[in-house]
C-alpha cells in the first residue's frame, strides 16, 4: 500500500478582509505553509492597500490578491 504524505496535498484559503491591522498579518502567518496558497480579497472601499507589504511576511505560501469589488458586510 502506498503511503500519502501531508506534504503532496496542497491547500487553499480565500481571506475575505475589509481592512488591514495586526489580525490579518497574525492569520497569514499562521498559514503560511508550503503546501498553502492564499487568496485575499480587500474590499474595495479600503483606500490604502499594499499588497506587496502583505506578500512579503509570507514565507512558504503562494499568495495571491483577488479582484477587489465592493463587498455590503
């Protein structure tokens, strides 16, 4: 029987975020992994958003940034 490693599965997480603070930064760290890609999508009321600053705390993960719409939360 062949065995299956963790580290073949890749997985993928959407972060759907209205802002940028200490909360998000704390979440993307936590996942990143190299098995992981994560997608973010900033809604786009939020003015000021810089996702190379958000790109460079990953380490391992793929990151990617969504096309921003107008989200009603």
């Amino acid at each position: 029987m062949n065995k299956i490693s963790i580290e073949s599965f890749r997985m993928a997480y959407l972060i759907i975020a209205h802002k940028v603070d200490e909360g998000l930064f704390h979440l993307i760290r936590a996942l990143d992994y190299l098995g992981n890609d994560i997608f973010i999508h900033m809604d786009v009321k939020l003015k000021e958003w810089d996702f190379f600053k958000i790109k460079s705390i990953v380490t391992y993960s793929k990151i990617y940034q969504t096309e921003r719409t107008n989200v009603v939360w």
